[in-house]
C-alpha cells in the first residue's frame, strides 16, 4: 500500500487562513487508478482507460463493478453514482457509433444523460502489483508472500496470476470449500478436479480466464491451480500429464475481489465507494436433473 499523504494535501487548500475542501475531480480519481494500474501495461488487444466522462467534473460518489452491464449501470444512476469503475471494457472492439439501438450503445446513453463517467482498469490491473489474482489469493487463503505465475518481462515484481503457499497444508477438498466460502457466491459455484483427499500447499491462482498460464502452474509445481473458463480439453490433457488439481471459478468471482482493492485506493480522496454486489456472471443456474 502506498503511502498517501501527499494526496490528502492535493484535497485540500488553504483559503483566508482556513482549510476547506477542494472537490475531487475525475481527473484526480483516474490518476491515482493510474499511478497503480498503468495503463500501458494493458494488453495492445485491449481498451482501458476512460469510457465517457469529462475530466473537470466533480466526483462524490464511484460505484466499482466487473461489468459495464445493464445492471449495473441501473445500480449506478440509482445510487446517483458520478463514475463507475469497471474491471472489464464496455467497448473493447472498435465500433462506429454508440447508437441507443444496441446495448452498448444503450448504456453509453444513459451514462451520459446521467452524467456518470465510467472508466476500465482491465489487464493493467492483472499485473499490476497488488493486482486482481492478488486479491484472489487473498479470498481463497493465502496469507503469505505472493509472487506471479508468469512474471513481466519489464518488471519480474508484476505479471500474470500469483503464487503462494497456504499457512498449513489443508487436503485439496479442504481447499475447495474454502475459496469457495471466500469467493462471492455465484450459480455456477466452483469445479474441481483432483482427489478430494490430496494435499494443498502450494497453491496458483489467477483471475479470469487463465488456462494460458496452465504450463506456468505445473512449472512452479502448484498443488492446485484456481482459475476461471478452463476448457475440457485443456483441463483434460492437463490431469493426465501431471499431478495439479483444478478448480474452476466463475469468471465474475474471481475478478470481484479486487473491486475492494481499487476502491481502498480511491477511497483516500473522501469520495464515497461502493463495491457493487450484483452477480454478473454470465451463468445464472445450473441444472443437476439427470446427473448420475
Ligand atoms: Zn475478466
């Protein structure tokens, strides 16, 4: 954590003898998310930063959620939210118009009406350093030192995923019921794959989808690797050549944690936050009719 006693004095100044408050403008919260998540670490595939919102305006409140969804952009303008801060981008393809005739476009009206901004921190946060499979770790119990799964090239201290060791070796259905309880709730809950009874010491983690950094989690010698999205195939191959257990969250779960991390940080201005708690993951039940 970063010590911010310069920024209080940035809220602040003094007039005719007194302090009084200077309002936190948009441009004062997208530079602290920036100091933290840069976003020239994004992917070149990706598209972070600020969707609409102009810099001048004050901000009082910012609502912080995964996805710029429907939902969440009605939580938002009922909260009478000024920004809200998403993990993944409204408009990540390039497109043409934002016309009110399609969902996207749709939400880009009705922040703008509003007159909320919103602004993205996506794979500048991943590896960011804490980043998002930081604050996973965190959830699913790992209290010790953590270092990345696929360090950055630019700066080994950041990167891709996390690894770490639990403070005692728990058994891999231990594990499960664990980050299970630390995860936020969702439908699809979590997959495993392993022997139940197996030891868990060291353990891989990354947010979203990350059967990428499959190879990096046996290389490191995980007991378990926890992520979202694994493919059949991949997960397959991966049990049959070697002895790390999966377990499989929902994409939304594993990302949600962070949101507390981003909005300790912009907490620090006096702006008020709010960790949104609308489950959007994109599956919403499951079905066991028919399951032996
Ligand atoms: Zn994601």
């Amino acid at each position: 954590m970063r010590d911010f006693g310069n920024l209080e004095c940035a809220v602040t100044a003094i007039s005719g003898g007194t302090l009084r408050r200077v309002p936190t403008t948009l441009a004062d919260i997208t530079t602290i998310l920036e100091d933290h998540y840069d976003p020239a670490w994004a992917e070149s595939w990706d598209a972070v930063g600020l969707v609409c919102g102009d810099p001048e305006a004050v901000v009082r409140r910012v609502l912080f959620a995964v996805d710029p969804v429907r939902d969440v952009v009605d939580e938002a303008l009922d909260w009478r939210a000024d920004l809200i801060v998403t993990h993944h981008p409204l408009l990540l393809r390039p497109v043409h118009g934002v016309p009110a005739t399609t969902a996207k476009g749709r939400a880009v009206h009705r922040l703008i009406t509003a007159g909320t901004a919103l602004y993205t921190a996506h794979t500048n946060a991943d590896v960011a350093d804490p980043g998002v499979s930081d604050a996973l770790a965190r959830a699913v119990g790992l209290s010790g030192p953590l270092r990345p799964l696929s360090p950055s090239a630019a700066d080994p201290r950041r990167g891709l995923g996390r690894v770490g060791e639990l403070p005692v070796p728990v058994t891999l259905r231990e594990f499960a019921d664990a980050a299970a309880k630390g995860l936020p709730a969702t439908a699809a809950g979590l997959r495993v794959a392993g022997d139940p009874e197996a030891p868990v010491r060291t353990v891989a983690v990354c947010g979203g989808a990350g059967d990428s950094l499959l190879d990096a989690a046996r290389a490191v010698g995980a007991d378990v690797y926890l992520t979202a999205d694994l493919r059949h195939h991949p997960a397959s191959e991966f049990r049959e050549n070697g002895s790390t257990a999966l377990v499989d969250a929902a994409h939304w779960a594993t990302e949600w944690p962070w949101l507390g991390d981003a909005a300790a940080l912009v907490r620090q201005t006096g702006v008020e936050t709010r960790i949104s708690a609308v489950v959007t993951d994109a599956w919403t039940f499951r079905s066991h009719e028919g399951s032996t």
